[in-house]
C-alpha cells in the first residue's frame, strides 16, 4: 500500500501550507561562494541542513483556513523583524499557490474567476 | 559791436555766433543793442540803455518791481550786489573790448532773459569748447573727440604729442581706417571722431556685427540690467540716484560677430560652446565663408575684451546719440551701466518698441543688443525738427572745424569729406552698408540676371533649409517615438525574465537568495511546487536586506502574474487562430480589451510599478 501512502501524504501536502522562518550563524567558506549562484544556493541549503538554525515562527494552514502558527517566545528586537519577514513571506506562499493554481486553471481551460 | 566769441555765464553757456546767426533770428529777437563804451554811455545816461539795464535787474530780481523811479547809485549797488553773487564764475571766455561790469552784466542778463522768453534754455546749454582763436585748436578738438570716446588720455592738451599721435595710428590700424582722398589716416579717424555715423559704419566694417553684447555684472542683480530685460519699466529717480555707475560696478560691453549671436539668442545653450569659459570670439571686416571665417577669427578672454577700446566706442556712439535725445544723462564714456540701460529703456518705452525685440538675455551672463535696429529707431527722432537738438557737442565741434579749417592750408579736403555724413546716414538708414550700384545698357541686362539668379539662388536655399528643417523634425519625432517603444520594450523584457526567474524556482524548488554574494549575512526563501516555504535569516542580516529580498520575491511574483496571465491568452487566441476561427479571435480580443481581464492586468501592473518606488516600507505584505 505503498503507493497509497504517497497518494494521500501528496494529496494532504497540497491541500496544506507550510511556512517556517528561520534563523541561525553559518559559516560559508571561500569555496561556498565560488561557482556560481547555483553552487552558492546549493552549498548554503546544505549548511543549513547540517548546522543547527533556531526556529523563529512557524505557519501550518489547511485548506479550509484552519491555521496554526507558532512564535518563539522572548522576542529581541531583530527576531521581531523576523516575525515580520515571516509574515511577508506566508504572503508570498499564498501568492504563488493562488498563481499556480490560477495558471493550471487557466491552461485546463477552465473559467478562471 | 562786440567781436564774435564766447562768453559764459552760472546759467548759461552758449556760442554767440550761434546765438546771433541761428537762435535770434528763427525766434524773431532783435540784437542787444551795444555801444562802444558802455560805462561812460550808462554814466552819460542813455536812456534805452538805462532802461535795459533796469529791466533786466528787475527780471533777475535785484531790483524790486513796478519800481517808478530808480536812481542811479541804486543801480549801480544792484549790479554790484550781482556782481557780488556770481563770484564763481570765471570771465575766462569773454572777449569783449572792454571788460566793464555793466557791459558784462548785460551780456549776460540779456541772455538770461532771451533764454527764458524762447524757452530754450536746454538748447542753449552746450558744454565749454575750446577757445576760438587759438592756434591748436585742432589738437584740442581732437583730444576732446579722443576724451569723448575714451580713445585718449583725457586731458584737453593744446598741441599734439607723440602719444597722441601714436595712439591715433593705433586707433586707426584697429578700425582699419586708410589714406584716402589726400587725408591721413589719423586725419580720417579724427574727421569720423567727430560723425557718429561714419564712425558707426567704420565699426561696423570693421567688425562686421550690429549686434553688442553686455556681461552682466552680478554684483547689480538686484537692480541690474538683465533683471530688468523682460519689463517695460521706466527708469525712476530712485533708481538713477541710488545705482549711479562706477568705474568698478560698470558692466563690460562685447562685441561678437551679429550672425553667430542671433544663432545665440535662438539657442541659449550654445553660448557656452561658442564663448568658452569666459572668452569671445570676434570677425574681421569680410563676411568669407564659414570655414575660412573660423581659420581667422581670433579669441579673446573677457578680461582682455573689457580692456579693448571698441568695446568704449561703440557704445560710446550709442550714449552719444541717446544724449542728444535727451534721454542719457550720464557721461558718455562707452561704459555700460544702469545710466544707459535706463535710458534705453526709456526711449524704448516711449518708442513703444518692445525691450525683447532688441535686448535679450543670454546664458552666462551675457546680453545681446540690437544695435543696428536701435539705431534705425534714434536716427529719424534726430531728424523731427520739433524735438531736434541743434547744439550739440559733436555739432558744435564740426561747426567750429568748418570755420576754423576754412582757412588753414591742409585740412581743406576735411571740410569736403564732411559733405559725405548725409549720404553715409542715408546709407545707414537703408539697413544696408552695402552700396549697390546701378548699370545701364549692356551691363544693366547682364547685372538684372545676376539678380535674377541670385533670387533664384536665395529662394532655393530657403527651400532647401524649409525641408532640411522639416526632415529633421521628422527624423527627431521618429526618434522620439523609436526611444518610447525601445524603452517600454525593455521593461517588457526585464518583466519576462522576471516571470522566467520565478517560474524557475518554482519549478526546479531553487532557493533564492538575497546577499551573500557580496556581504556576509543574507536571506534565503525556498519555495515547494506547492506553496510551502522555508525562509532562512543569518544572524545579523540588516533589515534593510530583508526588506530588499521580500521586495525581490514580491516583484517576481508580481511579474509572473502578469506574464502568465498574457501568455495564457496569447495562447489561447493563437489555438483560435490556427483554427481560422477569426471571428472567435476578435471577439476574444474586444472581452480581453473591455472585460475585467484589461483592468485585472491594469491593476498587477501599477503594483509591478509600486515595487520601484524610492519610499518602500521595509517589509511589504502582499
């Protein structure tokens, strides 16, 4: 039942939004900057996979609105401004959903409005 | 009879030859009549005499009014008591046999009141001349005219000296004045010294340019002439009185070449390429063509132009002539300053002659200054007898070297060249110094079609430059309209590659980045094909860094909206059309254009813009 499982772990991830925000103090090298905007974005998801980053606020929307959202507590003033961030980028997550699914829609067929 | 001469008075000085031979007879008033010992006529009691002397007592004030009977000792004390009060004045000019005090009491009591009755009293003023009789009066005319036009030293010396003749060859050599006629260059220039006609033409030969240019002086601006330029007001007492000329506050007078300056005054802009920082350029007497033109001009700093004595001259003319109107009160040194603008002013105004048809304002502090026009406009007022000024300086010097030359041995063909200012003011009045000759016969046939070519020719070049500057407009609009569409092309090409970037990340789930590259702390944000996000802060990131990436994201996303939003329709209407539905095409067409589609785009577009404004709030919600 494999399949199944990822049928439905699929189907509960689209139907489902994840945001996490976080932040922390890699050290990237000289040859993390070298090769290219590719190697840089690669070699920074890898340090950050690897190295422990703290967890500032987390959002987890359904598909019919419930929402749940977490905030670390004792804010400083800069990680403030990272709830903040946050909150433009849960923003920035719906727009690009609501555009996909708008261009999916559209290219179906299918009435946009 | 009094011998012919001078005399002079606190209140009046005039030439009694003039007086005799001019003013007396055109107002109708007979001559004083004089005796030849007039003290022991007076002690012998004539009594027209008598009566003369009590009248003119009377008029001036020394002896009471209506006065039935006035005795002799009262007379005398009146006179005496004159006498008394007219200490200053200096009995220098009087020539007459006998320097008696009731001779010259009446001499000048009579013309006291022949000035009052005529009403000329502005027309008898004339300035002091030199003493008839003297054997240099030619070198004192000539230092005069020298003074006149700032050419000299200044000094009204008696003989001629190396410096002066030295000066005048010089003065000669730059005016580019020849021997001609049996006169001497030197004798040319002086005989044009003293005719602001021949001496305008002679400038203008030479410079070729009726056109004067003033730097302005920026430590007038308040009161200055180019604040002034743009209005019609006339100058006031106050203005006179409290912006009275300096030596050090006058404003420089250039000169440049008339064709290049209407260029100027069209464009301001070039006057900066054409005069350098703070140069000038100016032409030779021929007018050749462009390119040998540039070959020979010379150039001038404006320090060096301040100094040059054309600069004095040529508006030295134009005071002259704005004195003789009555409208330049100040001395006619050829420094331009807020006297001769003022009066210029004034005479334009009362001409009705708009200030910008003749004096415009240039870049740089410059003006430029009709001067031939303005000349046009003085020289008909000299001519209107009823506001003709006779006795003027530059007059009255020519009448005196016409006596005086008459019987000297080597100047006859000076008196003769003075025959030609009539024709030369005439000349000047047909707005051209070119003289035209006519032929007859042969040559009259063959100069009519040199004529006729030569309208021809002008016409043509009018045409060919109507159409040079019709082409180039049109090239210019093209231009125009090329640069608009090229630049909106490109933002729409900035927009795709936009959308392209984004769907890209979206796509292959690329993380982007903001800093990094180029700063240690940066901000990463991962987008899933499925909205969900990972954002990544460093330690120490600037808020301004976050701001600028969420901006980035927010365009993106704004610039993929907008790009797949179209290319979903474009596509749609190319299925349409490669189905020959043309009828289904342009109706999708007119709903994109009419419908919510267009005011849907309208909207992402102007929030697409909102993300380039300069004042963003440093974190943007969607």
């Amino acid at each position: 039942m494999a399949w199944f499982d990822k049928i439905k772990d699929a189907i509960k991830d689209t139907t489902t939004l994840d945001v996490v925000t976080t932040n922390g103090s890699i050290q990237l090298t000289s040859e993390d900057m070298q090769g290219g905007w590719e190697n840089i974005a690669n070699s920074v998801s890898e340090k950050i996979k690897a190295s422990n980053v703290n967890v500032v606020a987390y959002t987890h929307s359904q598909w019919d609105a419930d929402t749940f959202m977490f905030v670390k507590e004792n804010l400083s003033e800069a990680e403030q401004k990272l709830v903040e961030s946050h909150a433009a980028v849960v923003d920035a997550s719906h727009a690009t959903r609501r555009e996909a699914v708008k261009l999916v829609k559209d290219f179906v067929g299918l009435k946009v409005d | 009879m009094p011998p012919e001469g001078q005399f002079e008075s606190d209140a009046v000085e005039v030439s009694w030859g003039r007086l005799r031979n001019e003013v007396m007879p055109r107002m109708g008033v007979d001559e004083p009549a004089w005796t030849e010992e007039p003290e022991t006529a007076y002690r012998r009691g004539d009594p027209a005499e008598r009566e003369i002397l009590i009248q003119h007592l009377t008029d001036l004030g020394y002896l009471p009014e209506g006065a039935s009977s006035v005795s002799d000792s009262t007379i005398r004390d009146a006179v005496l008591k004159w006498r008394e009060e007219n200490q200053s004045f200096t009995p220098s000019y009087l020539r007459f046999n006998t320097m008696s005090t009731c001779r010259e009491f009446l001499a000048s009591g009579e013309m006291q009141r022949l000035a009052a009755q005529v009403g000329l009293e502005n027309e008898l003023q004339v300035h002091r001349l030199p003493a008839p009789g003297e054997r240099s009066l030619l070198a004192r005319v000539v230092h005069f005219r020298m003074k006149v036009f700032n050419l000299g030293t200044g000094t009204l010396a008696s003989g001629f000296t190396d410096e002066l003749s030295d000066r005048l060859r010089e003065v000669a050599d730059q005016l580019k004045i020849k021997d001609q006629e049996g006169l001497s260059a030197e004798l040319n220039l002086v005989q044009q010294l003293g005719d602001v006609t021949e001496l305008t033409s002679s400038l203008m030969r030479r410079y070729g340019t009726w056109v004067f240019v003033f730097r302005h002086n920026p430590a007038l601006l308040s009161n200055s002439v180019a604040m002034r330029m743009d209005t019609l007001e006339k100058p006031n007492k106050h203005f006179i009185q409290l912006h009275q000329p300096t030596r050090e506050t006058y404003e420089r007078l250039f000169i440049s070449s008339g064709r290049h300056m209407r260029k100027i005054a069209s464009k301001e802009a070039r006057v900066r390429n054409l005069f350098g920082a703070d140069g000038f350029r100016y032409y030779g007497a021929a007018k050749p063509l462009k390119w040998i033109r540039r070959a020979i001009e010379t150039r001038m700093t404006a320090e060096e132009a301040s100094e040059h004595f054309i600069n004095r001259l040529g508006l030295g003319i134009l005071q002259l002539r704005l004195w003789a109107l009555g409208y330049y009160k100040g001395e006619v040194d050829g420094a331009w300053g807020p006297l001769s603008f003022a009066a210029l002013q004034h005479f334009l105004a009362d001409e009705k002659v708009e200030v910008k048809k003749l004096v415009r304002a240039l870049a740089g502090g410059y003006i430029a200054l009709n001067l031939r026009y303005l000349f046009k406009r003085i020289l008909p007022k000299l001519e209107e007898p009823a506001r003709a000024v006779a006795i003027t300086d530059l007059n009255q010097l020519q009448e005196e070297v016409y006596a005086r030359l008459e019987d000297s041995d080597g100047f006859d063909s000076v008196q003769q060249s003075y025959a030609l200012m009539d024709r030369d003011e005439q000349l000047l009045m047909s707005n051209t110094t070119r003289r035209r000759r006519r032929y007859h016969g042969r040559r009259g046939i063959f100069a009519a079609i040199g004529r006729f070519f030569k309208r021809v020719s002008r016409s043509l070049r009018k045409a060919a430059n109507a159409i040079l500057k019709g082409i180039k407009s049109l090239v210019s609009s093209a231009l125009h309209v090329f640069r608009h569409f090229a630049q909106n092309i490109r933002k729409g090409i900035r927009v795709i590659g936009l959308a392209v970037k984004r769907f890209n990340f979206w796509l292959l789930k690329k993380p982007f980045i903001s800093g990094g590259e180029i700063e240690p702390h940066f901000a990463l944000s991962r987008f899933d094909w499925d909205g969900d996000a990972f954002h990544y802060v460093q330690d120490g990131t600037s808020t301004q860094l976050i701001s600028r990436h969420h901006r980035s994201i927010r365009r993106m996303n704004l610039a993929f909206a907008i790009v797949s939003r179209l290319a979903v329709k474009a596509i749609n209407v190319m299925v349409l059309a490669v189905t020959y539905n043309w009828f289904r095409v342009a109706w999708t067409l007119v709903k994109l254009l009419t419908g919510g589609f267009w005011k849907e785009l309208k909207v992402l577009i102007r929030r697409y813009r909102e993300t380039f404004a300069v004042e963003q709030p440093v974190l943007v919600s969607a």
